[in-house]
C-alpha cells in the first residue's frame, strides 16, 4: 500500500520508517528543506536507537522518500498520516495551528477521496474539526476525506522496539472502510487491533499518558513516605508490582517526569475537563507531586550541606530519559536553575544532549564532554538521568575524582551496598541511608 506522512517529528518520521519496514510505499512531508534533504541522505534528526539502520534500509529499497511538497506526497497515497507537533499553548491546551495548516495542505493537494490518519495527540473532538478543514478545502471538487484517530504509544529512546512489539493498535473510526484500511497496513505487525469510535481513541492517548504519570507521582509520594517512615521504595515498587493489576513498570521512583508528552499531555486533559466543567482533581495532583519531586535533589544536598552556595556539582545526565538528546521539560533544567539560584557552580555530562542542552541551560553550566572529567574536583555528584554509561560505571571513580566522594543518585540506579563498597557517601531516593 502507499502511505503518505505529514510531519517528520519523532512520531511522524517513526511512523514513515516503520510502515516502510513492513513493505508498503512511504513518502514523508515536511515543510523544513534542510531536515528533509538530510532525511533523504538517511540522517535521521533525532538520537534514537536503531531508527538509522533502519530508515537507511528502505531508503535504499526505494520504500522511503522524503519531501516538502504535498502535492508530490499525497499523490496516489491510500492513506495520509497527519503526525505533525501540538506543543502546548500559553495555556496550557494543545496548539493546534499545525495540524490545520497539515489539513489546509491535504485538502488543496490530493485529487481522490482520501484516508487521513491522525497519529498527532490531539484533544478530543478534534478529528471533527480535521474532517471539517480538509473538506472545506474539497469543497468544490467530488472528493470527500474520512478520518481514522490511530493515536501513537512509542517511548523516546525505545521507539523502534515499541512500534514494532507494541501492546495495542488503536483504530478510532467511524467509517468502516476507513478503519479497515488502517488495519491492513499494520497487518503485517500481527500486534492485538483495538478498533473504537474516534473520541474514545482520542481520550485513550491522553487517558493513558495521564495513568502513566499519575503512577509515577504515586511511587514518588510512597518514596517521600518511605524516606520518613524507614522503608524502602524499591522492594515496595517490587513487591506492589508483582500483582497484575498494578504491574511492575513505570514504579521506577525518581525525580519526577519530564519529556515533550506526560506534562503536556496532563496539562491538556485537565484543560479539556476544564472546558467541560469538571474538575480533574486527582489530575492537579499529579502535577504538584511532579514539580515538588523535582526539588527532591538540592532539598537533599541542602540538608547535607546546610548551603550550596560557592560549592561545585556535577550533574550526570542531561535529557529527560536515557537513550535521547531531548530536553524537552527534562528535569535537569529545574534542577540546574535551582543550583545555580543557591549559588553553586555547576558542570554537566551526558552522552547525547549536551549540544541541545548548550541552547537551554544558562552559559555558567559548564558542559563537559567526559564523564571522568565532569567529576573532577566537584563537591558532590547528582545522577539526573539513567543512562547506561552512568549504571556501568565503577563508583569508585566518584571518590577518585570528587573531592568528597559523595553521590545523590536521582534515579536509584545503585545500591546502598554497592555504594558502601565503593567507599561513597550514597543518597537516593525513598530508601533509607
Ligand atoms: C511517553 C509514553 O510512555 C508513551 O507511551 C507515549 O507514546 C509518549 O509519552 C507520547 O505520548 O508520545 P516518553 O515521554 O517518550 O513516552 O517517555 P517515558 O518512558 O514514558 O518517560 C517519561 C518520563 O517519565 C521520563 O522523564 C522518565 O524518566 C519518567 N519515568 C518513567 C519515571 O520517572 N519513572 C518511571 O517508572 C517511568
């Protein structure tokens, strides 16, 4: 089958490489020259694993193109994916100017009935609208356009694993045919297919991505809780995750949730309640548990220190969540931005995001591009994200390099134990000293 993509962001681009993967004919839009010329040399944007080898693969098959122009995109395309960005507005809702400027784009271009996916995390109800634009712009010729709400699951940083063994397809339809096209193009996936109307697919993005970061706000409160109480949020994490109705992931106690979709997408749905005149209570709570979580470090080093003021730290990890450069609402820059208020000097390491983060974070961080050298000299350590690299290095290296040898580890990817052997003074998060 022949697919087409508006929008080459993380979801789009990922959408276009996997649907290539299982045989049929993409071409990927974008509006941005330079991205696509890039694109077409097989450099993918974004840092993700395995998305390189792959897209090079059907590039090469001559399964994948890329391009800025509809019409070209559209043309003969039994479905069109709209997978462009809907960052959040000054008011916290959806902004969704590029998703009607995708639609304006389809209407003017295709030249037959058309199949328009919705893959962009969009508010309920908005699947009418997109209807509604891409007809107006039908409005004098024969065709009609039908839209399927088929809203995307990936984590950054396991996109390719995720799209390829995902738990569910989600179809929203209400035209039949419409869904049943959408069907067969992921066929090949043999993935389970929950097929819906298309508001109850719309609210299943955002019902999920909220569930998500409600049970990490859970765990971070049963961590506040265990620090006072002397247990441990791990075994707890643990323990409760063994029962199938709670499940053992995203129990992963830290210092809160960031990334482009969990604090935009709660924003969203509490905005969306809002606007129906409910209150989503458990929602506002969510969030404060969230911002408060991100304080947790520098409390910690403030109650060991009594002042940072003067004092240098390192910071391991810079991107919201391992394996990705992005820094989009990552906690590190909250983090940061209070050590640098309290007066401390900081130096930061990360494996991938330190070109990004270089555009974000005030020029006193400095950003050093070797872990061992990040240590050097500083008075304590916060372990921000859990990359790998961190989870593989020798602790000692904290007492080696530091000039005290102690560790908050924002992310428990060491044991008390392991610290104890080490030689370190160790703080985590929800377990006891
Ligand atoms: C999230 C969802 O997990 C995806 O299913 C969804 O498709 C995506 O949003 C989206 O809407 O596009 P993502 O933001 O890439 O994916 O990353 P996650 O792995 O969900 O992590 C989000 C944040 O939660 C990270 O900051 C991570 O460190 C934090 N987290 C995650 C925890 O603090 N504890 C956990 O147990 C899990």
């Amino acid at each position: 089958m022949k697919a087409a993509v508006a929008g080459t962001g993380y979801v789009g681009l990922f959408t276009g490489v996997i649907l290539s993967e299982l045989g049929h004919s993409v071409i990927c839009i974008d509006t941005d020259r330079g991205k696509v010329a890039l694109m077409d040399m097989g450099q993918p944007p974004i840092h993700e694993p395995g998305l390189a080898p792959m897209m090079k693969k059907n590039l090469e098959a001559g399964r994948l193109c890329f391009t800025t122009d509809y019409e070209e995109g559209c043309k003969g395309a039994d479905a069109i994916f709209i997978a462009v960005g809907t960052p959040e507005d000054k008011n916290g809702r959806a902004d969704l100017r590029f998703v009607r400027e995708a639609c304006m784009s389809i209407g003017r271009a295709v030249t037959s009935d058309v199949t328009v996916v919705t893959k962009s995390t969009v508010p309920v109800g908005t699947n009418d609208l997109i209807k509604d634009w891409i007809n107006f712009e039908l409005r004098d010729s024969s065709f009609e356009a039908s839209v399927v709400s088929n809203p995307e699951f990936l984590r950054q940083g396991s996109a390719v694993h995720d799209s390829l063994y995902a738990d569910r397809v989600i179809i929203g339809a209400d035209d039949q045919n419409a869904g049943d096209l959408v069907e067969a193009l992921y066929f090949p996936l043999n993935l389970p297919v929950i097929r819906t109307d298309i508001r109850s697919a719309e609210m299943i993005k955002y019902a999920s991505n909220a569930f998500l970061a409600m049970k990490i706000s859970f765990i971070n409160e049963i961590a506040q809780l265990s620090e006072r109480i002397g247990a441990d949020v791990e075994e707890v994490a643990a323990g409760m995750g063994k029962d199938e109705r709670i499940g053992s992931r995203f129990l992963q106690a830290g210092i809160g949730y960031g990334g482009s979709c969990f604090p935009k997408d709660t924003k969203a749905l509490k905005g969306m309640a809002g606007d129906m005149g409910y209150s989503f209570k458990l929602l506002d709570a969510v969030e404060q548990v969230n911002m408060q979580q991100q304080t947790v470090l520098v409390e910690k080093a403030l109650n060991r220190f009594g002042s940072v003021d003067g004092l240098r730290v390192t910071v391991l990890g810079l991107s919201f969540k391992p394996n990705t450069d992005d820094m989009r609402e990552a906690p590190s820059v909250v983090i940061i931005n209070q050590l640098l208020a309290l007066g401390a000097h900081v130096s930061a390491y990360d494996p991938a995001a330190a070109a990004k983060a270089k555009n974000i974070l005030p020029s006193s961080v400095r950003l050093v591009h070797e872990l061992e050298l990040s240590l050097y000299n500083s008075d304590f350590v916060f372990l921000v994200t859990d990359w790998a690299e961190f989870k593989r290095m020798d602790l000692r290296k904290v007492k080696w390099y530091t000039k005290q040898g102690i560790l908050f580890d924002g992310r428990n990817i060491f044991s008390s134990e392991e610290a104890r052997q080490a030689g370190i003074e160790y703080h985590s998060i929800g377990r006891p000293v």
